[in-house]
C-alpha cells in the first residue's frame, strides 16, 4: 500500500527561477517574478507528476521498461517458491530499520494571468488543482522483511503514526509590490486563495502499541487509540466524479530582496523568503469521522480483511473486531485538514551573464497534532542558463533529507519541460519512482507597452525580440 501510495510532485525546479519562463515562479515565492521582463504573462497551463519510496523498489529496470510492460511486475514473494517468467520486473522491499514515509504532490496548474504595471506592481490570477498525499513515521517494525522475520508470538512495538490526503482547487489572487533601494530593490507578495475540497482521509494511529503475530493470520495487541476520517462521494471506486465536499481559505506570503549589478542591467544576488500554504479546508460534505478506542484485543482477525471489498466493509469490520459494534467507531461527519504548510527559502546569484546559480530550501512546519498534509523538504542547488528564447537548467536536489538527485530542464520558447530525478529515465538497480513536468505560457515580444495612461513595464532585462 505505502508503495502505491507514494506518487508525489516535488517543487518543478526548472518552472519556478527562470526570469524568461512562466509566472509559476509566484507559487514558491508571491514576490519571485517581480524581477520578471515582462509586462504580461500568460500561462495556459502545467503539470507535474513525482513517484518516489523508501519503501519499496523495481529491481533493474527503467521507466520505458515499466511504463511498456506494467504488467510484468511480480511481487518478490512470488520468487521464493521458485523461479518466475522470464522478462519479469521484481517489485522489491528496503531491508533496513529506518522508518518509512510516503508523499503525494501532484499538481496541475490551469490558466493563469500575470500583469506588471510600471515596474513596481504585479498583479496576477492563477488557478490549480491538487492532489496531496504524505504517511510519516511509518514504523521500522512495519518494513516487509522486518515484519515478516518476527517469529509467532513474538512482541512487535508499533510506534505513533499519520497518514493524511486530500484532493483540492485553488482559485487565487497574486499582488507583489517592488520598492526601490539604493543599489537594489525590496519587494513583497501575497496570494490569498478560495480552496474547493474534493476527497481526502485521514489515519492517525494516537498511541504506541506492541503488536503479536499469531498463526492463522491473526493478530493480538494492546490498548490502541486510532482516530480516522474519509469522504464517501467516491467510495465505490466507479463512475468517479468530483464533488465538492469542503472549503476553505490559503495563504502564500513572501518577499524578495536584490542587488544590482554592477554593470549588467539585471540584478547580482536575488534572496527570498517565503511562507507557503497557510491555511486549511473544512470537510462538510459526504464526511465521515471514526474514532477506535479499545483495551487489548486477544485475537484479531487480519486474514478475513482481503474478502472485503467496500470501505463500509471494512469500516465495520475494524469497529466491529475492535469495540464489540459495528457502528461504534462513528463519530460525526465533520473534519479539517491543513494544507502542506512549509517554509522556502531561495537564493540566486548571478556568475556571468545570463549564468545564474540558484539554491532553494523547502522545510514543511510541525503539525503537532494538528492533522495536516505533511510537505516533503527540499534542498537544492542549480545552475542555470537562460536567454530569451532559451534556458536550460540542472537542478541538484536532496529530497527528505535522504535521497540525492540530479535533474535536468529546459525552456524552448514558451515550452518548459524537464524532471528532478534524472536518472530514473536509465536503468537502475533499484529503481524508485520518476518525476516529470511541462508548462505552455505565452510573453509579449517587447517588454514594455504604453497604454498613455499606463505604461505596462517589465523588470530589469530587455526583451527584445532577438534577429536570427
């Protein structure tokens, strides 16, 4: 399950810096494309998609090899009682004692509209669809081999944990004013957002518990405390439909500080700070919210759950085997989950011209007990080459704080595509997930456009429409 669960989008590097791409910028920073040379920009549209694990892994394959034969994987516990087909991917588990997580961001984001009036003011309206998903602390003692090693009867200690998603639409409004410095500018940002809510759940497993394996696929545990909730607009799994079952409000903040350069007409040194996804969405709609709160169960029956095949099944059959009442669990229909709240902050520095290094940090805030979509973190540093027509990046990224990568974008005119985890388009060894993005957004030829009575400005570069 944590396998399947962990398809994530990580921060699309490549559309977020460059001062000649999209207005996407506004999504890590509310003031980032104050130094943009434009006077509009319009995005049609993008997306981003990011699959990754520390749970689990494809032995010695690629994506091509995965996306052509998906129906080629075989769980490795099919391999212990003798030899399979040839041609099979082996879906494989880490044998290690570090806790598992698992992340969803995935993001689309819609048309969207960017206008810079004089060089101070930018003013934007953007639109995007969500989907976020994130399981922490996933205990050691759950890892596949770990689990399965213990023997019958033989205590295993299960520590707290959370697992939390939800699908969701922002409609918002960007501002960004600029103020001139001496050799620099300061500038400011803020993006509030209407939040549509689609479908999420939650699991939050309160308490430590010791755990026993018992013959027969039963288990045995002690007192447990678990508070869990879910939307039921789609619980069938067919005819899938978006319904709107919550709302709420968002919040980005940011700001940015430059320093000219000394002599090209751009900036040396760009610094941000910025507060992302404050904020939450009530669930009112289609809720359902359950709480299990229980003393030792000698003898429950796990085996039995694989012939269930409906979620009010099996929210019966938990309540059932745990307090005694198939509908004891139940404890309202109404829950809020808050957004994959974080800190950023980016640099980025000017080498020669038109060559920039940029360095970006993502660090998601606690949640405590707050239940809330937990963000990935993100370090990264990556040079850059952009021009007019044309930019290329390599982003360098170290994802929750484990996993090294190395990326690559570009940006063909208004086209921007490109990935975070390189790699994974080669064969590996152990082979984790993939990422991919693309965005389509359109800029003037000139920077600068005088209505009489407004005279729409970029920043600090030319873009002129180069002879070729």
């Amino acid at each position: 399950m944590l396998l399947n669960l962990h398809v994530f989008a990580q921060e699309q590097i490549g559309l977020r810096f460059d001062n000649f791409g999209s207005l996407s910028g506004m999504t890590i920073n509310p003031a980032q494309n104050l130094t943009s040379p434009f006077s509009w920009s319009v995005h049609l549209g993008s997306a981003g998609v990011f699959v990754d694990t520390n749970y689990g892994y494809f032995r010695n394959t690629k994506l091509g090899a995965l996306a052509r034969n998906p129906e080629s994987v075989v769980p490795v516990s099919e391999t212990f009682d003798g030899p399979v087909a040839s041609g099979s991917i082996i879906l494989d588990y880490y044998d290690n004692n570090r806790q598992k997580h698992a992340d969803l961001i995935a993001t689309a984001m819609g048309p969207s509209l960017q206008i810079n009036i004089d060089n101070i003011h930018v003013i934007g309206l953007f639109t995007r669809f969500r989907f976020a998903s994130s399981a922490r602390n996933i205990p050691a003692k759950g890892n596949y081999y770990e689990f399965d090693r213990v023997p019958f009867y033989d205590e295993i200690d299960l520590t707290p944990f959370r697992m939390v998603g939800m699908g969701w639409r922002e409609i918002g409004i960007n501002y960004a004013r600029s103020f001139e410095l001496d050799n620099g500018t300061i500038g400011i940002g803020i993006s509030p957002k209407l939040l549509t809510g689609y479908e999420s759940f939650y699991f939050d497993n309160l308490t430590d518990q010791k755990l026993t394996q018992l013959p027969g696929d039963t288990f045995a545990f002690n007192t447990a405390t678990v508070n869990y909730g879910f939307t039921t607009s789609n619980e069938t799994g067919e005819d899938i439909s978006l319904s709107k079952n919550g709302r709420g409000l968002g919040l980005d903040i940011g700001a940015t500080f430059t320093i000219d350069h000394p002599s090209e007409d751009d900036y040396l040194l760009k610094l941000g700070v910025s507060f992302l996804d404050l904020g939450k969405i009530n669930f009112t709609e289609n809720t359902e919210r359950h709480r299990i709160e229980t003393d030792t169960i000698d003898a429950f029956p796990a085996g039995k759950m694989k012939d269930l095949t409906t979620v009010d099944q099996l929210v019966g059959f938990l309540s059932l085997h745990t307090m005694g009442d198939s509908t004891a669990s139940l404890q309202g229909g109404q829950y809020g989950i808050g957004l994959p709240s974080a800190l950023s902050l980016q640099a980025d520095y000017q080498v020669y011209p038109n060559v920039f290094v940029n360095a970006l940090l993502v660090q998601r805030f606690p949640q405590g007990r707050n239940i809330a979509v937990a963000r990935p973190n993100l370090l990264a540093v990556t040079p850059r080459y952009e021009h007019r027509w044309f930019s290329a990046s390599l982003p360098i990224s170290v994802y929750n704080w484990s996993d090294f990568r190395v990326g690559l974008a570009a940006r063909a005119g208004y086209l921007v595509f490109g990935t975070d985890n390189l790699g994974s388009y080669f064969n590996q060894k152990r082979w984790t997930g993939t990422d991919f993005y693309v965005g389509l957004h359109f800029t003037p030829f000139n920077s600068n456009w005088d209505f009489g009575f407004l005279n729409f400005g970029g920043g600090g570069k030319g873009a002129k429409c180069y002879e070729f």
